[in-house]
C-alpha cells in the first residue's frame, strides 16, 4: 500500500491564503458593525441636542440609537460562535477551523432553502 505524498509548502500556502481570507472577511464584518453603531450613535447624539437631554439621558439615547442601527446579520452569527468556540478549545488554530465550519454551514443552510 503506497502512503500519499504531502507537500508541505504546497500545504502551508494553503494555510496562508485561508488565514488572509479569514482575517479580511473579519475586518470587513468589524468594519460594517463599527460604522452602523457610529451612525446610531450620532443619531441619537443629535436627537438628544434637539431635545436637550441631560448628560444621562443622551448617553442613553446615543446608545439605543447605537444598538438600534446595528442589526446582526444571519450570516454573522456561527462563523463568530464557532470561532469563539475553537478559540477556548485545546487545538491550535482552533478558531480558524470553527470559523471555517461557520462558513460552511452558512452556505449549506443556503443551498438548503
């Protein structure tokens, strides 16, 4: 019986261009809550000024505004569980792998509808 062959450099590309893709698809996820959670924010700043809030009750206003503006998305929500969960867990890279499987199982409910 013949064991394949595994090219490591081959093997560690892969491995590379998963994490670029990983960590850019973060960044873009944390870009759109950051900027929808600074538009609430603002609006809710605004709407305090014309009603003339006290300093608590505009803190409060901005932050409703704030979590009101920011809606969490279907497809945000098990790649972020899952990569949560493989970062507590005792494999390396763990938290890439659960955010792959996220992946995944965002697109099979896809194809599933």
């Amino acid at each position: 019986m013949r064991v394949p062959r595994i090219n490591v450099s081959t093997s560690m590309k892969t491995i590379k261009n998963t994490a670029k893709n990983v960590s850019s698809e973060i960044k873009t996820t944390t870009r759109y809550y950051k900027t929808n959670a600074q538009q609430g924010w603002q609006n809710g700043k605004k709407l305090s000024k014309i009603r003339k809030y006290g300093k608590t009750k505009s803190f409060l206003t901005g932050l409703r505004g704030s979590v009101a503006k920011t809606k969490i998305r279907n497809q945000d929500i098990f790649p972020a569980v899952l990569a949560g969960l493989g970062t507590i867990s005792p494999l390396p890279g763990g938290s890439i792998v659960g955010y792959q499987l996220g992946r995944l199982i965002n697109k099979l409910f896809k194809f599933a509808k």
